[in-house]
C-alpha cells in the first residue's frame, strides 16, 4: 500500500511546505506549521483552441458606487460596531473565549430581527435543537421566521442555503464544519480554509449575510489559519471576563466601517444588556479621597471612555522590587517610572510598583501615559487627586507631554459626565471650544504635573 502523502500549512499565513519546518518562510512565525493530509483534486486540462469566457475588464471611472443597504439589529451597541448595521452579503467572524457569550449575542439578534419578514437560520454543530431552544426561551419569544439546523457537513448546508435562500445565517461554530473532499479532521488548517472560502462565496454571489463563531487559542486569537481573519469581511472579538458581568465587542476589521469601535455590553439572567454609558459604568465603585486614583480619557475608534488609572507604590522588602501592570503595557509602566527617576528625581529604584486599570479595560493608547505618571506621583507623596480632574497626554523620555488626537471629544466626554478640570498637554490647545463648566490646563513637561499634584 502506498503511503499516504502529507503536506503542511503554516497556521499563521495559510503557507503550504512539503516538510515541516520551525519557522515558517513566509511570515516568519515559529512553531506554526502543522501537518494535513494531502488533498488531491482534479482540474480540467486546457484544450488549444477552447473558446474560453475571458471577462472584460472595467474602467475604474466607469464602475459606479452605491451606497451599502444596511440591516439594523435593533441592538445598538452591535449596531455601532457592525459600522451601522449588517450589510447584505458581508461575511462576519465573531471570536471570544468559551462562555463569554458570543452565541447569547447573536441569538439576541435573531430575537431583535424576528417578526420584520427577515429569514434567519441558525445552524449549529455544538449543541442540539433542544439546547439552541432552551436558551432562546430564557431570552424571549421568537417569530416563525427564525429556523433552526443542526448539521456539520457543509455539503448539506450549501444545499439548504441554496433551496431555502434565508436572508441571514449564523454558523457555530467554524471549527466543527467539515467537507468531505478534505481528508482532514474538523478544525483543521484544510477544512477552516475551504469551509470558509465556500461561505463566502455563497455570501457574495446570493447576498446572503454570514456570521460565523470562531474558537479562540490560549493566546486570545482565533483558532484556524490566519488567513481566515483575511478572507472574512468583518472581524469581532467579545473580550471580557467570564465571571464579570460586563463584555467589550471590539471590531478589529471592518470593510464596512471604522476599526476599533467597541460596544458593551452586561450580562444579565435575561442575557446581553446595552450599556449605553460606559464612562460612568466603567467610573461605578471608584474609592473617595484617595491617593494613586486618576481618571483618564481613552479613544475606543470615535468613543471616548473614561475610565480609572490606579497605581501604589511603596518600598519593597525584597532584592528586586515587584512590577505589576494589569490592563495596559508592563514595559510601558517600567519606562515612565524610568521617566521620572530621572527627571524628577524620584527614588522609584527601590519601590513596588502596581498600576491597575480598573474594570478590567485593556489600553494601550499613548494618550494615558500622562495618567499614569500623576497615579504613581500621587501614591509615592501620598496625596489626593481631585476627584473632579480628568489626565490625559502622551509622555516622551525626556519629560515632555506631547500632543494626542481628538481633544475636543474628550473634553466634551468629561464635561457631560461632570469633572470641572482636565489637564491636557499645551500643545493641544489652539483651537478648543472650552465651556464655562470645565476648566482646561495645558502642561508641557512631567514637571507641572509634579507641582499640581505633588
């Protein structure tokens, strides 16, 4: 018997090798290469003289652009994300940890869109009819018009999409898909790939919008090829912790909208609620009159948010002193601290340090530099910001507070949620429309900011 051929793919770009390797050509990532089994297929032979369909190509001055039909959910934060709505024919992967809700989410949107003449159907490959029911029961009452469909094989679901032809359809999830021309298991490099290059083509050639649950790795990814996030239209990721009841669905791609939007969302007994205001939601619990706390305003794509820097420091009973840093950059919080060693003159050297953001946010945006710089200042002298004082600004390793973008929205973001001072960097303002209930300061150096609040 012959032995069968084996073939590899690289996770990260979908690189097929014919031996493995430790790391791969092409993208240059270690340890990605996995070993499929060999797919034969068959392609007709080119005849001399066959009359071919050649198509003609168009001129981009000819080609007319109309604007996208979109499909509102009825959900708004899901809305704000999708960039308005689900447009006709879009491809869309939602990705997230298990349990963190991604299917409750898109149940909620067949609730939403039952009963408004829009065909839906549901196709799992996780959990029976009888589970997908009990769990729609807890969130409401459903039309006729949502269906439901539990089957793996793609070659039974490309016929049922195109005899039933639903508007819209969920597939959970991506990795227990299978067609039976790839030799490989589900959730395979081979059976990711062509799985999802059937949706999409029946996605764009019948305009029926797809929305596919992804599996996350231990790495916060989506398990699969990465070509996968490049093949799809639309790329979610619902982030948060499972045992909190608050979740972020943040856009990472979007073709059909901005990136890094963010809707949130709290989980309840009666499944996913909107939180409309998440600067005061993320502000709920803050501690009175105490030192190491500062609010700061971060950028979620156009939303502002305002949420809590903490910091405490103090002298360490240990050889090296203990850094912690929870929901933004470690390295980030060791290089300011450098920053002020050597500017101010602070004896950072032989202290703890801990900076948390609190309700479990994660930024990364250089425009909280400045908040974190007065929550460690006001932990090492021991004193109290005002509660009413809003930080942000981007800081440099000489000391300097340099420019960030959207001030204005910011500024506005605070007033409305009432804080009556926010320190900006100088630089940033020419040009602000400041109202008479918030007082702005412009900083240039990480010295004002150690006479306002040290």
């Amino acid at each position: 018997m012959a032995k069968a051929k084996k073939i590899y793919f690289c996770m990260e770009c979908g690189y097929e090798l014919s031996k493995w390797m430790g790391q791969c050509p092409s993208c240059r990532a270690w340890n990605s290469i996995v070993e499929e089994p060999a797919v034969k297929t068959v392609t007709g032979a080119r005849v001399s003289g066959q009359n071919l369909s050649v198509p003609v190509p168009k001129g981009l001055s000819d080609i007319e652009i109309t604007s996208q039909d979109r499909l509102t959910t009825g959900i708004g934060e899901f809305d704000r994300v999708l960039g308005g709505g689900i447009v006709k024919g879009s491809l869309v992967l939602v990705g997230g940890d298990p349990g963190i809700g991604k299917s409750t989410l898109l149940l909620q949107m067949c609730l939403k869109l039952s009963g408004k003449g829009h065909q839906i159907l549901y196709i799992s490959g996780e959990e029976s009819l009888q589970q997908i029911k009990m769990r729609a029961d807890r969130l409401g009452r459903f039309g006729t018009d949502v269906s439901l469909l539990c089957e793996t094989n793609l070659n039974i679901i490309e016929e049922t999409l195109l005899k039933y032809k639903p508007e819209i359809v969920i597939i959970d999830s991506i990795q227990t898909m299978f067609r039976e021309e790839v030799a490989s298991a589900p959730g395979s490099v081979s059976q990711v790939r062509e799985t999802t290059g059937v949706l999409m083509h029946l996605a764009k050639s019948y305009g029926i919008s797809i929305f596919i649950v992804g599996h996350v790795t231990k790495e916060g990814v989506v398990a699969g090829p990465r070509v996968l996030e490049h093949m799809v239209d639309t790329v979610l990721y619902f982030e948060g912790d499972r045992y909190a009841s608050y979740r972020l669905l943040r856009a990472v791609k979007n073709r059909f909208g901005s990136t890094n939007e963010i809707g949130v969302f709290e989980m309840r007994q009666s499944g996913l609620a909107e939180v409309e205001n998440p600067s005061e939601y993320m502000l709920n619990g803050k501690a009175q009159s105490a030192s190491g706390s500062v609010v700061t305003c971060a950028m979620e794509g156009s939303r502002p948010i305002l949420v809590e820097i903490q910091a405490l420091v103090c002298r360490t009973n240990f050889n090296m002193p203990r850094r912690t840093a929870a929901g933004t950059d470690y390295n980030r919080v060791n290089l300011l601290m450098a920053v002020l060693e050597k500017r101010l003159g602070l004896s950072m050297g032989g202290c703890d340090a801990y900076v948390n953001i609190a309700g479990g946010m994660k930024l990364n945006e250089p425009a909280i530099d400045l908040a974190i710089v007065a929550a460690l200042i006001s932990s090492f002298k021991n004193v109290t910001v005002s509660e009413k004082t809003i930080v942000f600004g981007e800081v440099g390793l000489t000391g300097e507070v340099r420019a960030v973008s959207m001030v204005q929205q910011r500024i506005n973001e605070a007033a409305k949620l009432g804080y009556s001072m926010c320190v900006i960097p100088k630089v940033n303002m020419r040009g602000l429309e400041v109202g008479s209930n918030i007082e702005v300061v412009g900083i240039s150096s990480v010295k004002d900011i150690m006479k306002m609040f040290g």
